[in-house]
C-alpha cells in the first residue's frame, strides 16, 4: 500500500469532529515513522479521536495535548465515560496511543498512568482465583497466568470504576481481543482466549453475564500439526549424555535431572519440585502429587533412572534438612533448585554437547517419541506424557518416520 493510501485509509477511522486536520497528519506520519503496522495505527488513531473529541469539550484553556490532560483523561473521564459510540474505551490502547501522542508533542513518556486496581476489580479477581482453584483445580502458575490477563482486561473495561457487568458485550470482548492479538504472539493471544473464556465462565457461574457464550469468542489460528515436534535422534541423545562431567556433584545431579525429564517425560517444575517421599524405591514407582492439573499421578522408574538418581543421591547430595531431591551445591546450599537451574543444567550439556537445541521441552518430545517407536499406543504415551487430552499425544505420531514410511504413497507421476 502507497504512503498516500495508508493515510487515507487511517483518515477514514475519524469523524469529521476530530481536531484540525494538521496534528492528526502529525500523528499519522509520527506511527508511520515509527514503524506501527496499519492495525495498529488504526487503534491508535481512534484512540486519539476519543480523546481530543473530550478535550475539545474542556475549558479553553485546557486545548491542549499535554501530561496533565492525559492523565484526567484516562483516570477521570474514561472509566465513567458515557460518550456516545462509535467511541474507544479499551485502556490499554488508549495508553498506549497518548503516549505516542504525547511524544510527538515532545513530552516525556508517563510512567504512572497504569493506576492501582480498584478494590473492587482486586476482590473479583480474588474470587476467580479460588474459582480456578478450588472448581476447576487448576496449579498456581496457571491461575496465576490467567489472573494476569483478566487483571489488564477489566482494568482496560473499568478502571477505578464499579464493576457493570452490562458493558460487557460480545462485540467489545471480540473488539478487544482484537486489539490485543496484534501485540501478542500467537501462544499468548491463545492464552488470553483461554483466560477470558474461563472468567466468562467463572460469571455464568456466579450468575451473571449467562447470555454471553465463551465459544463466541474469537481464537488465533494455530496448526499444531503443521511443524515435527523437536526430538533427539539416538544419537544425538547419545551425545546428550556425554555432555554431563558425572565425576563431579553437580555433573551427578544435573545428569539425574535430565534423565527424569528424558526416561520419565517430566515437566521442568515436576523435576525441580521433586520430593524424597516421591519415590517408592520398593516398588520402583515415582509419585506426583504436584503436576499441572494438580493430578497425583505414579509413574514406572525406569533402571537407568533409577541408577542416576542413586548416584547422585549417595555421592553427590549434600547433606541437608530439605526433602527435595535436587537441591543447590553452592550458595543457597541444600536448599531445593529452581527451575532456573533446571533449565540452564540441560541448556549447558547441549551446548557442550554441540546440539542446537534449548530448553528443557526438547527431552519430554524426545521420550514420546522413543515410546511411540517402541510400540507403545497412544493412549499409553498420553499416559506417561499426563496428557487430558489424547488429541496433544497424536501429534507425536508424525515423528514416527520409520512406521510411515510403509503407509507413504508414492508421488504423482514417479516410476514405479
């Protein structure tokens, strides 16, 4: 699109009440320069009419675009706003839009127009946490996710003021998260679907907003099949291994923590969170009272798990009052790892290693893998993996390659 019919494009978003022509061609070139994409611009732009529209209406001698207006703006004037449509109200936006505005007018950047939460929206927020604790059993990572979300997005439809349920329509949740997805990557914007579509949830529980069904709610593309989970090959997992110096303490418990996430597909929290009570060396049976879905669920110990955890156990544990099965070497000594530490004890051995992955997510696709073409079904992989869902194991299936090989039909036109 031309420089020209961008422009005309944004100038279509604003009403013929909008301030002189000359600061809103300002602004345009201002996003333009900026690099903002069409989308954003048109947000922005319609951010600003809301504002200078209301400004237009304030006394002479408040004409003006400056850090004091703003501030009345978004603290004062938006969360009682009752400005007739077609208006913008998302907060977030709205923020974001005036301090471009006012970088343009050559002010500095506002740090503090993100307010407090009212006590009201604290004390919803509150309720829904139990909700997801308590109804749903979510982990506290999880409700803490999805708390962050709905914090932004009744703080964008509120402020500091009462909480009125009516305003919350389907256009606007489709209009926000809209917005939202454009600085968002896809994960993330799926996440805020996810967070939004449980609190609409959490209200139909609570009997309030029941005519607003969650599957109205838009949700960004993703192909989970298009792209091969990452794995390991033999071996490359052999090589894998020899990266870890199993002479020291620390190479002995980064070595055991790697085989728990490669031989039993574990979580980096299951592997830092690990209890000495968590293992049933009897029955050779590893226990997990703290998984994702808060599910307890007991897991076959594999020899060469077992043997590594031994060996780190006698010989490389510190002794210490923790009951956590991996704990620090150094300073804070004997007191349980994070999963900080997890994850930068595998990033290391791949890197010593010569392997171009990271993370510690590469190993847990590497043990469904390995099962898979063991001759493992899918229902017991979705097993191991603690999947709620055996669609999230059939993807493995595609790393299969040695079973599709036989199924493959030929390509059009070859020889046969």
């Amino acid at each position: 699109m031309s420089e020209s019919a961008w422009k005309d494009d944004c100038h279509v978003r604003l009403s013929s009440e909008t301030i002189a022509d000359p600061m809103c061609e300002r602004f345009l070139q201002h996003l333009q320069h900026r690099g903002h994409t069409e989308g954003t611009a048109h947000a922005y732009l319609a951010a600003a009419e809301h504002y200078w529209r209301w400004l237009a209406r304030q006394a002479p001698v408040e004409h003006q675009v400056n850090a004091d207006t703003v501030r009345r703006f978004l603290n004062e004037h938006l969360p009682a706003c009752d400005c007739p449509p077609p208006v913008y109200r998302q907060r977030t936006t709205m923020r974001a839009a005036l301090n471009q505005l006012l970088g343009m007018q050559g002010y500095p950047r506002l740090q503090q127009l993100r307010v407090p939460a009212s006590a009201a929206i604290e004390a919803a927020l509150s309720s829904f946490d139990s909700y997801l604790r308590d109804i749903q059993g979510l982990a506290g990572a999880t409700r803490q996710s999805r708390c962050h979300f709905v914090r932004a997005f009744l703080e964008d439809l509120f402020g500091s003021a009462p909480l009125d349920f009516a305003r919350l329509t389907p256009s606007f949740l489709i209009d926000y998260i809209t917005v939202q997805a454009e600085r968002l990557t896809t994960g993330s914007a799926g996440v805020l679907v996810t967070a939004l579509h449980s609190y609409l949830r959490f209200l139909q529980f609570r009997g309030i907003c029941i005519g607003i069904p969650g599957d109205t709610l838009p949700r960004p593309a993703h192909w989970s099949l298009v792209t091969l989970p990452p794995r390991l090959t033999e071996a490359e997992l052999s090589r894998f291994w020899q990266g870890f110096d199993r002479s020291t303490s620390i190479g002995k418990r980064d070595y055991a923590m790697a085989r728990c996430l490669a031989d039993l597909a574990l979580r980096c929290h299951e592997v830092a969170e690990l209890r000495l009570e968590n293992i049933d060396w009897r029955h050779g049976v590893l226990s997990l009272p703290h998984t994702k879905t808060l599910r307890a669920d007991r897991l076959p110990l594999p020899e060469l798990t077992a043997q590594a955890l031994i060996d780190y156990l006698r010989v490389g544990r510190p002794v210490c009052r923790s009951r956590a099965v991996f704990v620090y070497q150094r300073a804070p000594l004997g007191e349980a790892v994070r999963t900080t530490t997890v994850h930068g004890a595998i990033d290391r051995a791949f890197a010593r290693a010569g392997l171009p992955w990271r993370g510690t997510h590469v190993l847990r696709h590497t043990a469904a893998a390995r099962l898979l073409q063991a001759g493992c079904s899918i229902k017991a992989i979705a097993d191991v993996m603690r999947h709620r869902s055996i669609d999230t194991t059939a993807i493995y299936t595609k790393v299969d390659l040695p079973h599709l090989i036989p199924v493959a039909l030929p390509w059009p036109g070859a020889q046969p």
